[in-house]
C-alpha cells in the first residue's frame, strides 16, 4: 500500500460551544466544554488513516500526560507513530476555540512542542519522509523545518502536499518545492494577493502560483461553494456538499486528509477531492476535531 507521511502539530483542543463569541470586556458561559485530540497535522494524519491510508506522523508532544494519550490515540489507531518526540520541559500544543451556533469556530492556538519541531529533530525521522510516496504539510510548526523536510521529498521522489493554513507569508525556498497546494479563500490570497469572491478570481490566484512557484496542481477550496481545482493553469471548478453544520473545525484537515488518501489509492485528481470533499462534508456535522472525523465507510456511502 503506498505510505504518506504527515509532519506537523498535535494539539490539545479545548473546545467551548457558545451562542456567539464573548467581545471584548465581555464574560459568558459556555454551553458545553470539552478537551479533545486535535492539531491540523494530527487531524490530517488521523482523517487519511481513518478513510484508509498507511501514515506515518513525523511531530513533538510534550512531558504532560495529555500528550502521551494523544500519541497513543494515533497509535490506536493504526498511525506508525516511531516518528513523534517527546520534548523535555515542553507541554504539548493547545488551542483555544470557540464553536459558535453557526458552526464556525474562533481559534488561539499556543504551540508548545509543536515549536520544537526543528530541522534536526526531523532529520532523525528523514527515512519515513524518503520512505513515503506523499508528504504532507502543513504551518503549525516552524517553516524552516518544513523548507527541509520538502527538499528531501523533493530528492526522493515524495511528492510534496502542502496545505498552507493558518495563513502566513511564506518563502520561495518552500513553495518552489511542492507539488500540490491546498490553500482556502484567505490563505490564498495572502499568498498571492488575489482576493476571492468570484471564480474567476479562484482561478487568477491559481495561475500566479504555477506560474511564480511552479507549482503544478492547486486547489483552492471554497467552503460551501466547493473547490477551484486547477492543474498546470487548466482550472475546473468541483461543487461541494451542503450539510447542516455544527462545527467547522478540522473540516479543511479532514478534506485533506481524505484528499490525499485518493491520491495514494490511484483515484483521479477528480475523484480523490471528491472524496476528500464527502469526508469532510461529513465531518461538519458532528462537534470537534478528531472527534468529527468520519470512517471510510461513512464517505463512501456519501459519495454513493
Ligand atoms: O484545523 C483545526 C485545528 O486547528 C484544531 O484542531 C486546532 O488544534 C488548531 O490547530
């Protein structure tokens, strides 16, 4: 079976589900509180392991207990975890996020071990990167771990999938190394300075990073709207599934978990974002991170 590797942040979510966000000077009680498994490389690594894919996680936890359960959930379930550190002196990351009755979330994050991420620290676990067909990424932890981590894809012949959240400026010496982008509405226009309401401002943001980076497939996705889809400047675009959501947290880690996993089965560029698009469609339905991921049986009978 063709092996991905996920290098990236694991997080303790602390999750509070409330009418609307307190503003400013203002205190209000939540509805319901709850601590769950989260970070977008943890939830990217359990979404493909959980529709199907052999992974393995490349990240740090700290000296807390927390950290400890959370890479054993991996392990559990059935995440080659040889590649996860345990920092010294670190707590293990942790976000802050508000659920709102809409479904969208407020998020705080601190990074904790996610920060001690470091270039050397990765290169003990180089291996699983060479090792793996895919590589996939995201900006948790710091970029200059990951600029290395992609040139040794690169020189292995790992393809190199890099979704860009959160949002922030980033170097050549990395984008010029990836193969596939995922990045949402904001993150592309920070990385491009094309700002998205329409199509076909979708489809200029696209060209500019195949045509500045060389970047041969990006896919923007569009919440409910769906997914700009746009492979060396031929952009097409997917429709999404509208589902009733409850919280949108790890939707975008759960479409690319999914999304990769189609791409490692052998699906078309097509299909593997519909899949992608049907996992996480399922995963707004449901509160939390790891918690709102749907199985492979789930999102196939979606999809069917
Ligand atoms: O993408 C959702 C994730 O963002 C949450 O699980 C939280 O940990 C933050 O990293």
């Amino acid at each position: 079976m063709a092996k991905l590797s996920v290098l990236g942040s694991i997080n303790v979510d602390h999750l509070m589900q409330v009418g609307a966000a307190p503003r400013g000077g203002q205190t209000i009680q939540a509805k319901q509180y709850q601590i769950v498994a989260g970070g977008k490389g943890a939830n990217q690594a359990v979404a493909a392991a959980k529709l199907g894919a052999d992974v393995a996680m490349i990240a740090c936890i700290g000296t807390d207990a927390i950290g400890e359960q959370m890479k054993q959930g991996l392990a559990d379930i059935g995440i080659d975890t040889k590649g996860i550190t345990t920092i010294t002196g670190e707590n293990t990351g942790v976000a802050m996020i508000y659920v709102e009755d809409s479904g969208e979330n407020r998020i705080g994050i601190w990074p904790g071990a996610n920060a001690s991420l470091t270039e050397t620290v990765m290169s003990e676990h180089k291996a699983s990167i060479q090792d793996s067909d895919l590589l996939l990424l995201q900006l948790e932890t710091p970029v200059e771990t990951l600029v290395a981590a992609a040139k040794i894809a690169k020189a292995a012949g790992t393809r190199v999938v890099l979704n860009p959240a959160p949002a922030k400026a980033l170097p050549e010496a990395l984008l010029s190394n990836v193969d596939i982008i995922t990045p949402n509405e904001t993150e592309a226009e920070q990385l491009t300075g094309v700002a998205i309401s329409e199509l076909s401002d979708a489809d200029m943001a696209a060209n500019k990073l195949h045509t500045k980076f060389g970047i041969e497939t990006v896919l923007i996705t569009l919440g409910e709207r769906g997914v700009w889809l746009s492979h060396k400047g031929e952009g097409k675009h997917i429709a999404g599934f509208v589902m009733q959501a409850i919280d949108t947290t790890a939707a975008g880690d759960t479409f690319n978990g999914g999304f990769v996993t189609g791409l490692l089965e052998g699906q078309s560029m097509l299909d593997s974002v519909r899949f992608g698009q049907a996992a996480a469609a399922l995963s707004v339905t449901r509160m939390g991170a790891q918690s709102s991921i749907p199985t492979r049986v789930e999102t196939l009978a979606l999809l069917a």
